[in-house]
C-alpha cells in the first residue's frame, strides 16, 4: 500500500529522488507500536480517500451535468428525511469502525509496566539529559552540528542537526521505560522510529517506553516549542545488542571513576583553558555566544562582566546552582567538577577577561560534595 | 433608525443584554473556579501524577503477600537553590497494603538562609489515587541555614486497590525555591529578575 | 442604550456614496475623519471592520512571509531564531484575532440587519466602541516588536512557562492588547445576539432565518461562553508574571498543564467561531448560484449547533501527548471523531444542493466551492489527527500546521472573500472586475495548495513545527512550501484591486444582483443606502 501512495504521489508531483528516498510519508519505524500506529495511519489515510473519492466525485459530477450553460434547470426538492438520517448514520459506522483498533493500540502504548531497564529523560533548554535509574551512568546530550553549518560557511553534513555529542544508547529486545520531565519549560522528546513523542513537563513527571526490535540509530527531535534554540536540541537513539549495552554500560562508569581522579590534582590553567573551552562550545555558546557577547537582556554577556571577575564566588555559585526564574540552569548534576572548574576558568580568561585565575576542580568538588 | 425600536423591542434588547452579560460574568467567574476544580478532579482521577498535599490516614489492611511493587524515588534540584537533597534508599520493594518509611536528607550548601519546598509527582499517573502519604516534608516550606542539615522521613502506603498491571512506581521530588532568592544586585541577573 | 441617539453626523449624505466598502479612501465627507471615528451606523462600522481585517491580513502575512523566507532552504539566512519565533507568534496571533474574526464581524455588522430586515445593529453606540478597540489592541500588539526583549515569542498558543517565567518583558502589553480585543468581541457578540433576538422583521421566525445568521447566532453564543475564559487564564498569567501567584508554576504548587487545559477549553470552540460563520456564508452562497433552494435547512441548523455544544467536550485533542491517563485519552478521542458527523452532514448538504440545480460559476461561487473542497480536505486531515495513537506522531509537526491552515485559509479565508466577491454589488453597487476576480481566484486556489499540500508531507517525514531551521531531507518540502506562500501573497494585492475598483466603478449592479439569490438584502437598492428597513419590510416566511 505504502508502494502506491509513494508511487501515485511521485507521479503527480515530478520531484527530485532525494525526496521520494527519504520518505514522504510517516516511517513504519522499529517498534511494535510503531509498525501499529503506522497502519493505523494508513488505514485511516484510505479511509479518507474512500471517502473523498466518492464525495468529490457525486460534487464534480454535479459540477459539469448541472451547468446552466449546459441548459440545466434547477429542480425544486430541498429535503429528504431518509437520505439525511442514512448518511448521519454511515459516518458513525465508520467512526466505530475506526475507534476499535485505536482503542488498542493505545492500551498498548500506555502499558509501561514489567520494564527491564528506567531511563529518566530530562529537558533543558537546549539540550538532553539521560540519567540510567538505578545505574549511576548519567550525561547531556547536546547538538553536534557545527555553527557554521547553521550559518552557511561550511557545508551542511547529511544528518545537519540531527547529530548530537553523546547519543542516548538503549539495548533492543527490551522494554525501556521512558520517564520524562523538565527542568524549566515544556519540552517535548519525540523519536518517530521509535513513535515515543512525550511531552517534559517541569515539576511532573511523564511516563511512555519502548522496545526497539532492530539496532540502528534513530534521530528525532524536540517537538515543543521550547525558546530559542527549540530547532536546535535534537534527540539521537543508539540502539545496540543487550550484550554491547551492557559492555557501554560498564564503559562509562569506568569513565566515571577516570574522571573522579583528576578532580584531586592541581591543573595547570593552559589545560584548564583548552577543556574550559570545550565545554563551554557545547553548553554555553548557544545563549552566550562564542565570543560572550551575550544576548541582552535574556542572556547577559560574559566578556567584560565586571560583576562576575571581581567576584569569583559569585561567578561559581551561577554557574553551579544556577538563576532560579531565569534561563540560566543549576549545572551541579550536569558537568563534572573538571568541567565546571574548566569552564568557569575558561570565562574568566577569555574574551580579554584576563584575570590569570585557575579554579581548581578540588575545590569545586569540594562545594559539590560538602554534605 | 435605531431610535425609533418601539417600546417592547427596546425592552426586549434590555433583557437580552442583561442576560449575556450574566453569562458573560458567570463564565469568567468559572474559568477561576476550573483552578480549584481541576486539583480536585485531579486528586479523584489521579490525573497528572499529583498527590494530595496533607497527610493521610493509614488504611488499615493486610499486606498482599502475593504482590510486589517496586517504589523509586528521585529527587532533583533546580536551578536558583544551592540545597541538596537525598534519599537514603532509592529503591524500595514493597507489598501493597503495607507502610513503608524512606528518609531523606536535606543539606543547604550556601551561604545564606533559603527556603525551598519539595514538589511531588508520581508517575504512572493512576498510581497516584493509590499512593498514601501518612508523613511527608513535602506538606510543608523547609527553611535551612547556611551548612544545615535537616533529616526527614516519608511514611507512605500503597493501598492494595493499585491496579495489578503497576508495577513500579516512580515518585520524583523537585526541589524548588520559595523565597526571593539571594539579594545580590548586579547587572548580570537583567532578566532573572528576582533570583 | 439604544434610546438616546446623538444626532447622526452622517444622516445628510447622498444615498449613492454612502454604503461604499473602502469609500473613505477616496472620499472625503463633511465632517472628514470625525465621521467614521463617530458613526454608528452598522453599514459603516461594517466597513471599518473590513478594513481593519484586510490591512491585518496584510500585516500578518507579511510576518509569514519573513518565516516562508527564512524557511526556503536550510541554516539561518535571514533573521536570528529570536526573532523568528515572534515572527510565527504574531502572525497566528495576528490572524486569528486581528483578521478573521474582525472580518466575520465585519461581515455580521454589514449583512445581518440587512439579512432580517432590521434597521441597525441593536445597540450601534456599542458597536463604534466594539470597533474602535481593536485598532488600539492591535497597535498595542504590534508596538511590542520594538520593546526591549522583542514581541512575544511563545507561539500563539501561549503555554506556560514559556510565556510567565520565561516570557520576554513585553508579554504584559501582550496580554493587555489581548484583553482588549476580548472585550471587543464580546461586545460585538453581545449587539449581534440583541439583533438577531430582537429586530427580525414581523413574521420572521427563527427557522426563517438566512443560515448567515443562523451560524452567527450560534457563533455570538460561543464567544459570550469562551472569551471570559481566554480573560481568565491571560489575568491568570498577568498574575503569576507580576504578582507572584503560581497558577502555572510547579515551584509554587501550580501546574503548567492546567493552562493548556484553560487555552484549549477557549482555544477549541474558538477554532469553531472561525469557521461556523464561514459555513454560513457558503450556505448562502451555494444556493444562489445553484439557483435551487439550500438542501436540508434545518439540519444545517442542526449540525451548526451540534458542532458548537460538542466543540466544548474536545479541547484535550490537543493535549494527546501532555501525559493525560488513559480514559482521558479514549474520551477526547472519541467525541473529537464524533464531530467528523454534523460536519458531513453539511458538506453532503452543500453537494446535494448543487446537485440537479442550474450551477453558473461567479467570482463568488468559484471561492465557495474551492472552500467545500479544500475545507473537507482539511477536515480528513482532522479526522486522522483525532486518531490519539497516531497523534503521537502527527502531534506539533507540520501535519498539523497543513491541517489547520487548510481549515483556516482555503476554509475562512475564502469563506470571507466569497463573501465579499457575493456583497460588493450591494456594497458598491457595481460587480467586481470578472477577469481580475478569476485570476485572483485560480492563483489563490494553486498558491494555497502549493503552499500547505506539502506541508503534510514535511510533518509526517517528521518536521517539528516553529523550528527556524531545519535537517535537510525536509528542503525540497519546504521550498516548494515558501514558492506557494509567496505567490498567494502577492496574488492577495489582486484581491484589492478588485476591491478598490469595484468601489470605484464597474459594471451597475441592480438590487438583485444575482438573479438566484433570495434573501432580504437582495430587496434593497445596489448600493445599500445609508438607511434601510426604517420600515419594517414585508416578510414571507416561504424562502427556506
């Protein structure tokens, strides 16, 4: 049936192949709800075409038989009590029709229970959160398209903004439950392969799951508006055999425990700078701008802040716990006591903010931990 | 012209007018009054995962031996709030109809006195209706000084009408400011405004 | 009120410059500017509404032209993100409250009391007033563009937070000019409701009514019953920005999902009240040039009403995805697809109607149908986003914005402008410029389709709505998309030419400018003048 559409549509319309091979239409996608929502859709789509064949045509029909200029009279009936209460009662049977299997497939989907793995999924504006429940592994998931792609001065590559910095990595063949929520407005996570599209609401929680039947990637991307950058937090899925999960898995605690090591020695600010760096190209370049200029007044600028150099502390405790009503998130859970001190460090000797300060990463870990 | 309606038209325009404006004002009165509806619809259906904010009364029941649910909980932070709050078990197994108590620790990592709240949601939503609270710190504002730490429990029970296809239950507690926030004035915070 | 007229500024102009659309452009009457700010006459205020709505239209779709632009290919090319999503908050905004509705106002002011006979509108002091503040509202909107932070940037829907916590400082003066333009249609809904009610002609009964104003009355209802809710929920948000409550705020116990429960309760009966009129004027419309009488009256009415009381019990289709529990889901599911009933009935009424008539294809006629076609196309499109499991996937993508932009432009828009091709001979007293309405017709009909067809495609290939930029398997879609939306703009400057040559000359049109059309306006002369029905006129009771 898919052939058809695909092939009816082509026909009409001359376009380029580029288009037909990345689909015109909703994707079957990888998972059982999926599949069934696809059919679902193309079942209803027909229906429609049933129906409009057959309306369209008695109307065109109308159209050319009863032209005046064809000599056409006008008759003189204008109503007709069982022809109205047949055709009321035709579309409530198909409507009946319709709601059956809709009404299973979305008992399926709202069946989150028997989970093998709990995932929490969390927006911010712009970016993802993945933390695994009961597993210790937790990163952000941040665009990796490059800014002068968005700009024009490189070429865009194939998967331009749909390529993010540390996908969210599943195992397939079991079933993912999905908990979403948000720390500052409404995001919304959507994968159509996987058709899990959910919105994050902050302060709530939201529940949804999956099980992904083939490894692949599978990209998608926020689906509510969030601000600003709403085009720019994609969402990418990694699915790979339970066996490669569970060696990624142990990879990245191994990771963990690599990076609580360095926390302790003292870095040098070269060091500090180029990491600081990197980081803050990912996470803070999109509100405040690679050369921290800023976007008054919703994102204050960082070169030449006279607020923020004269008073480390002050500059630390935005960073780290955030501007509660603001744009401006707590990133305490979010970057590691390197990053933060890297960062912060990066911020204040770059852009000719030339304090010479090294924040060290021992005591920022030391105001993280001091419970 | 309009000036001419006769005696019973313009009579008749009156109390058309006077009833719309009725409904006008009945309608603008509802839409504050779906607010409080809305929490109670909520609490009845359980929709949205929000659980009531006063403590409850235990059901005094047996324990369904046969069933085991899986409580979670999740704490988080929010951005504004130099706290830490932590839950000693993030996982308990329990049997519904029995109580169960977690405690939590709240710490304030800054330097100045804050007050915050720990805002609830249950997740799946249905599970909410079933969820008990006996005890909670979520009742009420905490309000710690710089460096104090401040222990509290929850005391809660999954009555044993939780449907039997939930299986896990998932209770995330969001820590949010409830005072001004820190009263540092400089041109960096333009917009957060009263952060 | 209605009592204690002042004296009318108007009342010594010649009949043959006064009902003019547009007249004031060229036409400078005695009393200059201070007429139209003073008039309260309806067919003037009709007019000034029209106008108001035609410049909007204009305005707002200069705003879609800069997101069509921006759009045309991937990367940012010409405005920053920023000022792209105010683009699209206020050309929603824009359109729905400063073009649509005051168009069927407009529309309502002009040919209602005509429609029954009556001699104005039953409080015309009102109506000046109900006027005038949708010039102030929209300034007020518009000049948000210039304040620091920009205009609102939060979509038209407005959810929380978005709007409250992280709403850029101009969001108060948004709110403000929205209360303004709420009052101005309740009061306008008010007037239309006396009108209707209280100033038919002796022997009108309600079933004797044109279907204009059935679906007005029914549309007059459900603004009275939904815009104090729109009033709640953004006092609501002005109290939550400036006074700390927390009604949408999960840190102050609130909860944002209630405000989409609040917009929508409002948002999707105001969905209706932009069509329900549109189904009015191409029930009128149809007959006449099917010289046949309208099928099914009474179940026209019927399906009117049906559609208003159930547009009530569905706003949460639009909230599939917000995390309602199951039995929600099922329930809005299935009283959403119960709507695809009533609204069937009218399109299997309309097409009965040109069935075994004498069908001649007028500027007026051509809009009607390209609305029964292109709204019913829409209304499928519906019909599958009803479907909540395949909602999930059609939900905030492009699928959506082609499914209600079909039901919006190729549905009220044309609506509106049938209505206008079908009025100005009474209007103006002469027939819009045939030719020019034809090419205005066929490249608004292409445009349209060229503009949102593809946009079905782009949104189940998977394209998020209000994005700036986008990944590139959607390009093709999207140039295609901003090609249509260009050449439907430019072909909107045809719409007024015609409209400006039709007031200025053209060919005489008699009081019965078209020999199938029965209802009362067709009684009085072409053009309209200034008073009509002073005298109640003589009514039959057999037109429908």
């Amino acid at each position: 049936m898919r052939r058809v559409w695909t092939a009816g549509l082509a026909a009409c319309s001359g376009l380029s192949g580029s288009v037909l091979a990345n689909g015109w239409n909703m994707p079957v996608g990888v998972t059982d709800v999926s599949r069934e929502i696809h059919s679902l859709h193309m079942t209803i789509f027909w229906i429609c075409v049933v129906i409009g064949v057959v309306v369209f045509g008695a109307m065109f029909y109308s159209l050319f038989r009863y032209r005046r200029s064809r000599g056409a009279k006008a008759a003189n009936f204008h109503e007709h009590t069982t022809v109205e209460v047949i055709w009321t009662l035709i579309p409530i049977l198909i409507l009946v029709a319709m709601a059956i299997p809709a009404t299973a497939t979305l008992k399926t989907m709202y069946d989150a229970s028997e989970a093998d793995l709990d995932v929490m999924v969390t927006g911010q504006q712009w970016r993802w959160r993945y933390s695994y429940l009961g597993e210790d592994v937790a990163f952000t998931s941040n665009l990796a398209t490059s800014r002068s792609q968005v700009s024009g001065e490189s070429a865009k590559d194939e998967n331009y903004l749909l390529e993010v910095d540390e996908p969210l990595v599943l195992p397939v063949d079991r079933k993912v439950r999905l908990l979403m929520t948000s720390d500052d407005v409404i995001h919304s996570w959507w994968v159509p392969d996987l058709a899990v599209k959910q919105d994050a609401v902050p302060g709530f929680v939201n529940e949804n799951w999956v099980r992904i039947n083939e490894p692949g990637i599978y990209r998608g991307q926020c689906a509510e508006l969030c601000g600003r950058d709403h085009a720019f937090m994609p969402v990418v899925v990694r699915a790979v055999e339970p066996e490669r999960f569970d060696e990624w898995l142990a990879e990245r605690k191994e990771a963990a425990a690599q990076a609580e090591l360095g926390v302790d020695r003292e870095w040098e600010l070269d060091e500090l700078m180029e990491r600081g760096e990197q980081v803050y190209g990912t996470i803070c370049a999109s509100c405040h701008q690679p050369d921290g200029s800023g976007s008054p007044p919703a994102f204050p600028a960082l070169a030449g802040n006279q607020a923020m150099l004269e008073d480390p502390d002050y500059h630390i405790d935005t960073v780290v716990n955030g501007v509660s009503g603001s744009a401006m998130p707590a990133f305490r859970s979010t970057l590691n006591a390197v990053e933060l001190a890297a960062v912060i460090t990066y911020e204040r000797n770059a852009w000719g903010n030339e304090t010479g300060e090294a924040i060290q990463p021992a005591d920022i870990a030391e105001l993280l931990d001091e419970q | 012209m309009t000036g001419q309606h006769s005696g019973d038209t313009r009579k008749g325009i009156r109390r058309t007018v006077a009833r719309t404006l009725v409904a006008l004002a009945g309608m603008f009165v509802f839409a504050f009054a779906l607010v409080p509806l809305y929490d109670v619809f909520c609490q009845v259906t359980g929709l949205n995962g929000k659980t009531s904010n006063q403590a409850q009364a235990l059901v005094h029941e047996a324990a369904d031996q046969d069933r085991v649910v899986t409580m979670q909980i999740i704490t988080r932070g929010s951005s504004g709030l130099p706290w830490s709050l932590e839950a000693h078990t993030r996982q308990v197994r329990v049997h519904p109809g029995q109580s169960a108590e977690v405690d939590f620790t709240f710490e304030n990592l800054g330097d100045e006195v804050s007050v915050a709240r720990a805002v609830p949601s249950v997740s799946p939503s249905e599970a909410s209706l079933h969820l008990r609270k006996l005890a909670c710190f979520c009742f009420q504002n905490q309000r710690l000084a710089p460096g104090e730490r401040f222990e509290a429990p929850l005391v809660f029970q999954l009555t044993r009408d939780l449907p039997d296809d939930i299986k896990t239950v998932t209770l995330v507690y969001t820590l949010y400011r409830q005072d001004a926030g820190p009263s540092r004035e400089n041109g960096t915070q333009a917009l957060g405004g009263d952060a | 009120m209605a009592s204690h007229l002042p004296p009318r500024p108007t009342a010594q102009h010649s009949q043959a410059d006064a009902g003019g659309m547009a007249a004031d452009e060229h036409h400078h009457g005695p009393r200059g500017l201070k007429r139209w700010l003073l008039t309260t006459n309806h067919k003037e205020i009709g007019s000034l509404y029209l106008i108001f709505s035609l410049s909007m239209f204009f305005i707002g779709g200069i705003f879609a032209m800069v997101v069509r632009a921006e759009l045309f290919q991937p990367g940012l090319q010409l405005v920053q993100p920023e000022f792209f999503n105010q683009m699209t908050t206020m050309h929603g905004l824009i359109m729905v409250f400063g073009a649509v509705m005051p168009a069927f106002v407009g529309l309502a002011n002009w040919m209602v009391p005509l429609q029954i006979g009556a001699p104005d509108m039953a409080l015309p002091r009102l109506n000046n007033f109900s006027f005038w503040l949708l010039p102030v509202a929209f300034a007020l909107l518009l000049s948000t563009l210039v304040m620091p932070g920009g205009a609102p940037d939060f979509g038209w829907t407005f959810y929380a937070p978005l709007s409250t916590t992280y709403a850029p400082p101009s969001t108060t003066f948004f709110i403000f000019s929205l209360h303004l333009a709420g009052i101005s249609s309740i009061l306008g809904a008010i007037n239309i409701i006396a009108t209707i009610l209280n100033l038919r002609t002796p022997g009108m009964r309600m079933m004797d009514m044109s279907l204009f104003v059935w679906t007005w009355l029914i549309t007059a209802f459900l603004l009275i019953a939904v815009m104090p809710v729109l009033a709640g929920v953004i006092t609501m948000m002005l109290l939550d920005i400036n006074f700390g409550t927390s009604f949408f705020n999960a840190a102050g116990g609130g909860d944002p999902v209630l405000f989409q429960h609040l917009f929508w309760f409002f948002g999707h009966p105001e969905v209706y009240i932009m069509i329900l009129p549109a189904f009015g004027i191409v029930s009128v419309i149809i007959p006449t040039f099917a010289r046949k009488r309208l099928f099914g009256y009474a179940s026209m009415v019927y399906a009117t009403a049906s559609i208003a009381i159930l547009s009530f019990l569905v706003w949460a289709h639009h909230m599939f995805v917000v995390g309602l529990p199951l039995v929600a889901e099922l329930f809005f599911m299935y009283s959403t697809m119960l709507i695809a009933v009533p609204t069937g009935v009218k399109v299997f009424n309309w097409i009965t109607t040109l069935f075994r008539g004498s069908l001649t294809f007028e500027p007026p006629m051509l809009f009607a149908l390209a609305f029964v076609v292109l709204f019913t196309i829409g209304g499928f499109s519906g019909l599958m986003l009803a479907i909540s499991p395949a909602d999930f996937q059609y939900h905030d993508t492009y699928f959506v914005v082609a499914h209600f932009h079909y039901v919006l432009v190729p549905g009220a828009v044309f609506a509106i402008m049938a209505g206008v091709y079908y009025w100005l001979p009474k209007w103006t007293g002469h027939y819009p410029h045939t030719r020019l309405s034809q090419w205005h017709f066929w490249l608004s009909v292409i445009g349209v389709n060229l503009t949102f067809f593809p946009m079905h495609f782009a949104g189940l290939a998977g394209m998020p709505r209000r994005i700036p930029d986008y990944a590139l398997q959607f390009a093709d879609f999207n140039m295609i998309t901003s090609i249509g939306a260009f050449m439907f703009g430019i072909s909107q400057l045809l719409f007024v030419a015609v409209v400006v040559l039709c007031v200025r000359g053209g060919e005489k049109a008699p009081a019965k400018a078209w020999d199938g059309a029965e209802d009362l306006e067709w009684t009085v002369p072409s053009p309209a003048p200034l008073h009509t029905f002073e005298t109640p006129p003589r009514f039959e009771p057999d037109r429908h």
